[in-house]
C-alpha cells in the first residue's frame, strides 16, 4: 500500500474514528483490506466515514460484520440476502466497500 493513499484514506476516517471509539488497528486493516480490492485513498476513507456514521448508535465497525457474519452463516443467507442486507445497513454508496469488507472479514477484523 503506498503511503499516501493511506494517508489520504485515514485523514478522512480519523475523526468520526476517534469521535466514535472504534479500534484504529481495525480501521486500518481495513483501509487495506479496501486498498488491496481497488478502493484507495479519499474515496475508502469517505466510504468508511460513512458506514462508521451508519452504525454509531449501535456499535464498533468490526462488531457489526461480525454480527452480519455470524446471523447469514446461522441463517444460511444467500448472497443475494447478505448483500441486501448491507445495502440497507449501509445505503448505496457504500455497499461495494462494505461488501468487500464482508467478504473479507477475517482480514481486519480481530
């Protein structure tokens, strides 16, 4: 990951990050995660801002994917099923970084 989209991508998240307590190791494995599915820079950082911003009342980032994670292999949810219910989670703009996170969960979160 080169420096710069890192730290373009972070300065975007840094302040809802903090202001929302979320573990800043989890925040930047995944802007990795994100960096290395072509979501780079200002772009994964506003992406992220805005799912932090969606799920603030109830809980931290990797909680909720992992929530997600566990109820679609409890309720054997398609894909399909996941994917709609992170577009509602997360609205449109968001959904392909939230997807790619899902799909990569055991990479960022802890």
């Amino acid at each position: 990951m080169d420096e710069i989209s890192y730290l373009r991508a972070f300065e975007y998240v840094k302040a809802i990050a903090e202001n929302t307590r979320q573990d800043q190791s989890v925040i930047k494995k995944a802007i990795k995660v994100l960096y290395n599915h072509k979501i780079k820079g200002e772009k994964a950082g506003a992406k992220l801002r805005m799912m932090i911003s969606k799920i603030n009342q109830v809980g931290k980032l990797d909680e909720v994917f992992s929530f997600i994670k566990n109820q679609a292999d409890y309720r054997n949810l398609s894909e399909t099923e996941i994917n709609e219910v992170i577009k509602k989670l997360f609205g449109n703009y968001a959904n392909d970084a939230a997807m790619i996170l899902f799909d990569n969960i055991d990479e960022w979160t802890e």
